[in-house]
C-alpha cells in the first residue's frame, strides 16, 4: 500500500508541534535554569583541591629551577674565571629574584584573586549588583517568554516563525554564555595552573615563562572585566524589552539581528583588550570569523528548518482550508434542511462536495481548492438570484 506523503508530513508536523509545545512542562523538572551556574561552581570546587598539591609542586619545582640556577651560575664563574665581587653580585641577585618569586609562589592565590576578582567586582559595580555568570542563557530565557507570550496575538503561520526565531535566539545566547563560561573556567584553571609557570623565574634562562605567567593573570583579568561589562549592558537591553501589538515577525528579526551583534562583539572585543597586556595579536579577525561561521551555521539550519516546517504546515492548512469550503458548500446547497440534518448527515455532505471538486479539478486541471471557490461563489450568486426573484 502506498502512503500518500502528506499524509505522512502531517502526522510528523502533529509529533514536531506537541513535543515543541509540551516540552516546556515535561522537562521543568529535570532541567534547571541554574544549570550554567552549577558548572562553574563544580569546577571551583575541583580546582580549590586541585591548588593545594600544585603548590606543593610549585614549591618543589622552584627548589630544583634555584639549586639548578647556583651550580649554572658556579659553572660560569669558573670557566670564565670571575672575581670575587662579580661573583657576590650574582649570587645576590640570584637571592633577589628566588625570594621575589617564591613569595609570588606563596600568595599566589591570594595574589592572582585579588587583581581577577578586583577588576571583576569594579565591572559589576559599573553596571548594578544584579550580574551573574550566566546572564546571557537567563536574558535567551527571558526572550523565549516573551515571544511566547507575543505568539498569542499571533497568526499560526507567524507564530511557528516566531518560534523558529526564538530557538535561533536561544542558540546564539547559549554561544555567548558558553564565551563567558570560557572565560570563568580559564579563570579558574588556567591561573591555577600557571602556578608551574612561577618557579622558573628563580632562573635567568627560563624568566621570561614566570613573566608570561604574570602577564596571562592581567590579561585574564582584564578579559573577565570587558566580558562582564558587556554581559551587563547586554541584559540592560533586553530585560525591559516588550513587543509591539503590530510587527510581531519584524521585531523577532530585530531581536534576531541584536543578538548577532552582541554575539560578535563578545567574541572579539575581549580578546582585542587582553592582547594589550599579552602583547599577543588582537583576536578580533579570528573571533569575527569564528562568529561569523557560527552564525552561519545557525541561520543555514533555521532556514533548512524553516522550509521543513512550512512543507509540513502546508499540507494540513491547505486540508483545513478545503473542509471549510466544503461544509460550507453542502450547507449552502441543503438549505433550510442543513440544521435538521446530524453529524454524520453533514459530513458526508460536506465530503460529497469535496470530492465533486476533486473531479471538477481533474477535468479542469485546476486545484481542488480553486474548484471549492468556484463552487461557493456560484450557489451564492444563484442564492442571490433567487432572493432578488
């Protein structure tokens, strides 16, 4: 037996749209909205533990990189026969340089958390007290609710756009909440990890690891103080956001378009601002090339899911639409017996007029729907007629 493709399109539209609209409910128990943060605070608990037996390393590191840094220092004075002075006057820089590090190494997490969380709590004092790390996925939270509750005034063609436009949304706040989380989790390994980078500033050979070391604390510091300034103007934007009662599709696309913005600029300007202090390239080409492919990617797969849905959506409105006309047809022809007549009586009526249309359609190479217009519009003109006589 061969199934007749609408058919199967409406049945997957009717699956598609339930679990879009149900799902809401089915997983509010299972998913929560604290998800992001709970993230971050699992890996500051593991990286609380993980500091302790890095120090510890750290410590035993610098022992090794010192006695290595004295004996390369006893070599050179032998070989190239120093005196006494030029010899004190190593050592003691020697000295310098070992207690100058290992007090880094000491109060290094001390250190490293009061210049990151300093420049972090001065952003957050410019822009209120109300920031939090995931205030991107809250803000794509926010606007899902809001164009659901737009959805209501809303045709159901416009509607389904409106919800493909806020799933698109959704995906490009969850790809800027991810850049923050980046950020946060660097925060938190990347500088306890950097600790092993200290040690090697005990020697003149291996310095300039333990001063890229210093100069990552600044930039990260200075990366999660731009970041948080954007997050915070970004949700200024978007909490007092309201739709209008006309243009409901167009401010989606604005909305749409907003998002793509900020989507950029979280990706590039950050890495523009640590790059002062690294002294490494700016990452603004490369972070608008990665936004741009990203977004790509999200407009191509909502365009391809937009043409599925109006494929799927097609087939039962056109259905719907054609059962209208035949109702009304079959009512129009019984007259004044349409309302003695049951429910099975009017639709076989209603049926028998949809399938005279069908064939009128195959003789006249029309559609059926066009053939239910004419038919309408004919016994209404007749009944017009007969009023008039």
């Amino acid at each position: 037996m061969i199934v007749n493709k609408k058919v199967i399109s409406f049945f997957i539209f009717c699956i598609f749209l339930s679990i879009f609209i149900f799902a809401n409910n089915a997983f509010a128990e299972e998913v929560s909205v604290n998800s992001v943060l709970d993230i971050v605070e699992k890996i500051k608990e593991s990286t609380d533990i993980w500091y302790e037996r890095l120090l510890s390393f750290a410590t035993q590191l610098f022992a090794l990189i010192l006695l290595f840094e004295f004996l390369w220092t006893g070599t050179k004075a032998v070989i190239q026969e120093m005196s006494l002075q030029d010899i004190l006057r190593n050592i003691v820089w020697i000295l310098l340089a070992g207690i100058f590090f290992l007090a880094i190494i000491n109060n290094y997490q001390e250190w490293t958390q009061a210049i990151v969380n300093g420049l972090s709590n001065k952003a957050t004092s410019l822009i209120g007290s109300g920031y939090r790390d995931d205030n991107p996925f809250l803000i794509g939270i926010k606007i899902y609710e809001i164009i659901e509750e737009a959805i209501e005034q809303a045709s159901f063609l416009v509607g389904m756009m409106m919800y493909l436009c806020s799933g698109i949304i959704m995906i490009i706040f969850a790809i800027i909440t991810a850049r923050v989380i980046v950020v946060k989790c660097e925060v938190l390994i990347g500088l306890t990890a950097a600790i092993l980078l200290i040690p090697f500033g005990a020697s003149q050979m291996f310095r300039e690891f333990a001063i890229n070391a210093m100069k990552y604390v600044l930039s990260v510091g200075f990366k999660l103080f731009t970041i948080t300034l954007i997050c915070g103007i970004t949700f200024e934007i978007f909490v007092n956001f309201k739709f209008t009662e006309t243009g409901l599709l167009k401010n989606s696309f604005i909305l749409i378009g907003v998002s793509i913005v900020i989507l950029t600029i979280i990706s590039t300007l950050p890495e523009t601002i640590a790059s002062l202090i690294s002294s490494a390239h700016g990452g603004s080409g490369a972070g608008l090339l990665q936004s741009v492919n990203t977004l790509s990617n999200i407009v191509t797969a909502g365009a391809a899911g937009a043409i599925a849905l109006g494929k799927m959506a097609g087939a039962p409105i056109k259905a719907t639409h054609q059962a209208i006309r035949a109702k009304n047809i079959a009512k129009e022809s019984a007259g004044a017996a349409w309302n003695s007549m049951g429910k099975i009586g009017k639709t076989v009526a209603g049926f028998k007029a949809w399938n005279g249309a069908r064939q009128q359609a195959n003789m006249n190479r029309s559609t059926i729907g066009q053939e239910l217009k004419n038919n309408y519009n004919q016994l209404k003109a007749l009944r017009n007629i007969n009023r008039g006589g």
